[in-house]
C-alpha cells in the first residue's frame, strides 16, 4: 500500500485491544500522538488475517464530517463496530449477513430514516416531560438506597449502586419489562458491550479468545431476542403506549418489520439506552468526587448542572468508536481513501482533541461551546440523547439535594472494552444530611 500511512505494529495493537481503553491516559497519550503525526491512518493486521485493514481517524473536524456526510460514508454493509475475521464469519453462518445485530446503527438511508422516524417523537422533550415525574421517583429511590448503604460510613461502589440500575430501570419501564426482569437485561447489555471484560461477561476469564468471546457475544444477542419475541407478541395483543408497544405494531412502507429488524429495534433501545448513560453518570460522579469545590459550586448554583452533564458525556464518551464504509474515493487528512475501504471514527480521540477542546482532559462544568462528538452527528445522531441529558439532570439534582458531600475511596476501574466503556467500579464515602 505506497503512500498509505500505515501505523506501527505496537500502535495498531493498541488501537484495538480492549485492555489499552481500561488505561485511559495512556491510551489518551497515543490519540495525542496520533493526531499530531498520522490524523488518518490504516490499521493492518501483523498476520493479515486477524481482521481486515482499516483507517483510523483521531480528529475532531475529520470524525465530524464523516459523522454528517451519510452519502460517502456508510453503515452498511459491513460491520458498524469493529470486529474481527472470525466474528464476521460467525455472523455470516447464522445470519446471513456480516452484523450480528440489524438495528438502527447499521442501516442506511432510505431505511434508516424510516425505522428512525417510529420512534423519534417519542424520544423528543415534549414527550418525555411526560416521564419527569416517574424518572424523579425513580432517582429517589436509588438516592435511598445509596444513603442507606452509607449511613455507617461504609464505602460504596457508585457504580453498582446508582450509575449502573438507575438507567437500567428508567429504560426498562419505557420498554415496559419488569422489574424483576431487570437483572437479567443487566447482565445481557454486559455481556454485549463488555464481553471482552472478565468482570462484565460474568466469564471471570481475563483473555478470553476470539472464540469464547464470540460465543459469549452471539448467546446474549440470542437472548434477548428470544426475550422481546415474547414482549412484542404481548404488545400486539395487548398495546399500551410504551415503546414497546410503538416497535411491536409499527409498519413501514404498509408492512410489518421483519422479525429480524424488530429484535434489533428492541436491542438497541434496551442496551444503548442504558450503558451509555450509566457510564456517563459515573464519570460525572469521578469528577465531582476529584473536585470537592465544583461540588460545592454546583450545590450552591444549580445553573451549573446542565454544563457538569454535558462535560461529563464529552469527558467520559462511552460510545468509543463506530466503523463506516466509504461509497467512493475520497481524499481525508492527506490519505486516499478507496471505495469499500472500512475506516474506524474514533470519539474517544476526536473528544479529546486540542484543537476543538482548550485543556481535553480537564473536566470543565463551564465548558462552552461544547460540541462533543459523544452522541454521534448527522442523521445516526444518538436517539436517545434528550433522555440521557434529563435522566442524569435529575439524578444529579435529588444527590445534590440529600447529599452534602463526596469523596473517592479507592481505585476507580474502567472496563475492558474497545466499543462501550467507562468506569465498572467507582468506590466512594459519602455524607448525607
């Protein structure tokens, strides 16, 4: 490949090995370089068959364009995430098609804004106002339970206590599975975004091969397909107005989805819907917790919330990376980029990019303007960004609101994850009134 920047084996193994976004500020020193050196560079595999060459791009107005120009640059119809050879052929045996998964993430224009548009309004503030006071009880409630825990003193982890099951529980009511089905959903979102992380996949295997680690991946999806077959036969039967009930009867073009596109539908909404937040939540737990005075600041003027959860989304940007397929040649940071070549848009990188943020790795509540990539941009811009942003504005509120302070007791852990990522574990002391 003349003329191609081709990066270094030690750096394309770190790109795409689950473990080096578990050690953030070192992986934040390689975006750094990278961004500076080679912003657009092919990532090959030492053996050439682990996994199919690849661009990666670190920079913040090159993520940006490729994120708004769904024209050159598509989802479809190789894998949105990366993966590797031998999940790809996996995939292909059972599905038929190199995604595992068929969900808004991987389709494309004219689909994409069609499946988008059934449940968009949903999703929009009007609507979810609706929700505010449910979602207020609901932080309360896990407020509660983090006071309880702390009354004597103890050391709490934020993360299995709060940032984990409260989104959890916010996004299951909106799909209308049970509380006591909860856990199980936990567990599956894991084992699907974090099978790579021996604590996450329930494996307690710190390498899992390729293998296990697609067997793990292909059970949980089986799973939770299986699982919402029984609550999209229950909607039809019985519709409410949840979004359940919005999937399970839709039509597009005067059809029905197909099976396959209706367990993605579901996918999406139940796992991303959740994670995602909860990741963000913890980071801007971390932060607070490093920081007594922004604390104080926030406590005492809550005008400020508003900029410490979208700080804490850009800070924390726990959707890491999605892939896309370019439909011709294209010129993109000085590199020639071929039609069909895959290309990786890193988020992690281009968050963390100087040129856009003054000071990336300073967690600044007064940020402004804050043009974080965290959600995505253009037409795959994130769904459920209006929930997000109001589910940790009122989490925030009711901690600030019965807590007086917080500190960090211990190591906070990151899991080990090259697609959904933040913190797994976030031991704090906290004092409440």
């Amino acid at each position: 490949m003349p003329g191609d920047a081709v990066l270094p084996p030690e750096t394309a193994r770190e790109v795409i090995d689950p473990h080096a976004y578990a050690q953030w500020d070192d992986l934040l020193d390689t975006f750094d370089r990278l961004r500076a050196e080679s912003p657009v560079a092919k990532v090959v595999a030492e053996d050439g068959e682990l996994f199919d060459p690849f661009w990666l791009v670190t920079r913040y107005d090159d993520v940006m364009r490729i994120s708004k120009d769904n024209t050159t640059f598509l989802n479809n119809p190789r894998p949105v995430v990366f993966s590797f050879r031998k999940a790809i052929e996996f995939s292909r045996a059972a599905t038929g098609s190199d995604i595992l998964v068929d969900s808004l993430v991987v389709f494309d224009a004219p689909i994409h804004p069609k499946y988008r548009r059934l449940t968009q309004d949903w999703f929009m503030p009007r609507n979810l106002a609706r929700m505010e006071e449910e979602i207020r009880g609901i932080a309360n409630a896990t407020v509660d339970r983090l006071v309880a825990a702390c009354a004597a003193g103890e050391i709490v982890d934020f993360c299995k206590l709060v940032s984990a099951p409260y989104p959890l529980h916010v996004v299951m009511q909106i799909l209308g599975v049970p509380e006591e089905d909860e856990p199980r959903m936990l567990m599956l979102t894991q084992q699907m975004f974090g099978g790579q992380d021996a604590d996450l996949s329930g494996s307690g295997m710190e390498n899992m091969t390729q293998e296990q680690v697609i067997q793990l991946v292909a059970g949980a999806v089986k799973s939770f397909e299986d699982y919402f077959a029984g609550i999209a036969a229950d909607r039809r039967a019985h519709p409410t107005d949840d979004v359940a009930s919005v999937i399970a009867n839709a039509t597009v073009d005067g059809k029905s989805l197909p099976e396959r596109d209706m367990a993605g539908y579901y996918i999406i909404v139940a796992t991303a819907g959740h994670d995602t937040t909860s990741a963000s939540t913890a980071g801007a737990m971390l932060a607070l917790a490093q920081d007594p005075e922004q604390w104080a600041r926030v406590k005492a003027d809550r005008s400020l919330l508003p900029g410490i959860v979208e700080e804490a989304i850009r800070w924390t940007t726990p959707v890491q990376h999605f892939m896309r397929t370019a439909a011709e040649d294209v010129e993109l940071g000085g590199q020639q980029v071929k039609k069909g070549d895959w290309l990786m848009i890193n988020y992690v990188a281009a968050n963390h990019d100087p040129a856009q943020f003054d000071n990336p790795r300073k967690f600044d509540a007064s940020r402004s303007p804050n043009r974080h990539l965290a959600f995505g941009a253009g037409a795959h811009q994130c769904l459920g960004l209006h929930l997000a942003r109001m589910e940790m504005k009122i989490l925030f509120e009711t901690l600030l609101d019965r807590i007086d302070s917080i500190e960090l007791a211990g190591e906070p852990r990151r899991a080990t994850s090259t697609f959904v990522g933040g913190l797994k574990t976030l031991p704090v002391r906290i004092q409440a009134r």
